[in-house]
C-alpha cells in the first residue's frame, strides 16, 4: 500500500468525520492524464481537504516550512504532506515562482494531477481575488484541462488559518473542465495569459459564490 493509499485509509474517515464535506461534481476530474485543478484558496485546511476528496493523488506546491518543522508534530506534517502530494519549494527565494512552474510541467508532463491556488495565497476576508497568470501558462505549456474547484466553508471552521479547526460541515465544488488548445503556442502573450487566467478565476468565482476583487490577494494583505 502506498503512503498515499495509507493516509486515506487512515486519517480519511478522521477528516470526513470531522469536516463532513459535501463532494460535487468530482466525477469532471478525467480519470488519467494530465489536469490541472485550480480553485480557491481560504485558510490552511484546503491542502489537508482537497487531496482527501479526490481518488487520484493531488500533487501541489507548498511552503517547505511544512516539511522541515521540528519534533513529533514536525514530523507528522511532514510525513502527510508529502504523502498526501505536496512538493516542497522555498516560496521567498527570488526563482520560487519559476521552481513553482517548472514543477508543475514536470507532475503534468507525468500525466499527474497538480492542484494550484491561482490567488498565490490565502484569502485575507474570504474574497476571491485576481488570479496569478502561471495557471495560464501550465495549461497553455502542456496542453493539460483545467478543472476549476471551491472550498466553500473552510474558513469557518478555521479562521485566520490558525489554529486547530472546529469541527463542522465544508462543500468542495469540481466545474467542468476547460480547455484552451485555442490558444496553443501563445504561453507568453500576456494578454492571452491575462484572457485564460481570468476565464479560470471566473468559473471558480461560480462555483464558490464570492465576491471577486481584482486585485492581487498579496497586494491586498499589505495594505
């Protein structure tokens, strides 16, 4: 069994038990090959939540905070991210955001699932903001769909991203996937970048119900 396997065997029924997600339309996520899922972002429990509800492993960028944490707790996040998927890549440094790239063509050049939050971080009000246009270019570089999702109530059960979460009931909403072969060749036109971004973030923004707000979410949490 593998470690991915394991962790659903196990700690699946803890979390559905303690969060009761409500899992629409997973049946959109292709069955084999390359997609990529794209959705929002609300506090820190989506990373735990998302890889649970769908059969296919998600694998996804995260902090390496999350791996290199010190004793017993250290080693338990560490041990279920990376199980559950999770590439660990130093986000502060000058290249992360090309490391995030160049990672992401390799899991779907490997006809994987790679999950992304196209905001680049958590919603500081649980508002949907602008969407980073790196979702664009995988999409556009390796030809895989993009299937849009939401999180709708994680924020609740754990606001501020702090903290132990409170049990409670979370939805998780997978949209049709969308594909831009239309556009084929054009990864560095920003404007086709700036069209297929936006196109993504509106479908989530439907999916999840939110205000949108075009504006960077980083941009946001400085002010």
């Amino acid at each position: 069994m593998s470690r991915f396997a394991l962790i659903k065997a196990v700690l699946g029924p803890v979390l559905r038990l303690m969060f009761r997600p409500r899992v629409e339309g997973v049946d959109q996520i292709p069955g084999s090959g390359p997609v990529i899922l794209a959705g929002n972002h609300l506090t820190f429990i989506d990373s735990m939540i998302l890889p649970l509800v769908v059969d296919r492993q998600v694998c996804f960028i995260g902090k390496d905070e999350y791996v290199t944490g010190k004793g017993f707790k250290g080693r338990l996040m560490a041990w279920f991210f990376t199980g559950v998927g999770m590439i660990p890549v130093d986000r502060e440094g000058a290249g992360a955001a090309v490391a995030a790239l160049h990672t992401g063509r390799r899991v779907l050049e490997e006809g994987r699932i790679f999950g992304i939050y196209p905001e680049g971080t958590r919603s500081p009000d649980g508002r949907l903001y602008r969407g980073r246009t790196g979702i664009a270019r995988l999409t556009l570089m390796t030809g895989a769909p993009v299937v849009p999702f939401a999180l709708i109530g994680t924020d609740k059960l754990q606001p501020g991203g702090a903290g132990l979460p409170r049990p409670g009931r979370v939805t998780v909403r997978f949209g049709e996937p969308m594909e831009f072969s239309r556009y084929e060749g054009m990864d560095r036109d920003r404007y086709v970048l700036r069209a297929v971004t936006d196109s993504v973030m509106a479908e989530v923004m439907r999916l999840s119900g939110q205000e949108y707000v075009d504006m960077y979410a980083t941009k946001a949490k400085a002010a």
